[in-house]
C-alpha cells in the first residue's frame, strides 16, 4: 500500500507532460492558432491511407517480380569446357606468383 501512493506522487519524468517553465506570450493582442487546429487540405482517414499504402507495396512487389521474371534477360549458363583444347586448360603457374631468385 505504502509503495503504491509513493508511486502516484512520483513526478512524471520523460513523458512531456507539463512544464514549471512559463508559457511565452504572443506580442500582439490577436488570438494566434497554432498548427494543429488548421484541418489540412488533402488528409486521408486510417483506413484509406492504409488501403492506399497496401495497394502501393503490392503494386511494387508485383512490378519487381514481373520485370525480374518476364522482362529481364536470363544470366546464360557457362558453356562446357573442351579438355582437349590446349587455350581452355588452366595455367601450370598462377601469373601473380613471385619468383624465387637463387643466390
């Protein structure tokens, strides 16, 4: 019980909830809106902007796999080496091979 009522007269830390810094004054006698009471001109409720972010990831996926499976050229295959054609071997020695001098 004691645990519980300390708890509650606990500050909230981190939570943006209230201030002890004063509020700034507008300069002029005016009422000043702030940004959140002007509706914007094109917003879209949750269910329609999610419709819409859905029907876009899908459209893209679907346009990768057309273009990677339909339009794409294919990767030809390696063809088949002849073991009796002497320009197809490999080298005896590799080319980046350091040659030991005798002294």
């Amino acid at each position: 019980m004691f645990v519980r009522s300390s708890i509650r007269r606990l500050p909230v830390f981190g939570m943006g909830i209230g201030s002890n810094l004063p509020l700034p004054k507008a300069p002029s006698k005016e009422i000043v809106f702030h940004s959140q009471m002007i509706r914007p001109e094109y917003s879209l409720d949750q269910g329609r902007w999610w419709f819409l972010f859905a029907c876009a990831n899908m459209g893209l996926y679907m346009g990768n796999y057309l273009y990677t499976g339909l339009i794409m050229s294919k990767n030809p295959a390696n063809p088949i080496r002849n073991p009796t054609d002497p320009l197809e071997q490999p080298p005896k020695k590799h080319i980046h091979e350091v040659e030991e001098e005798d002294e």
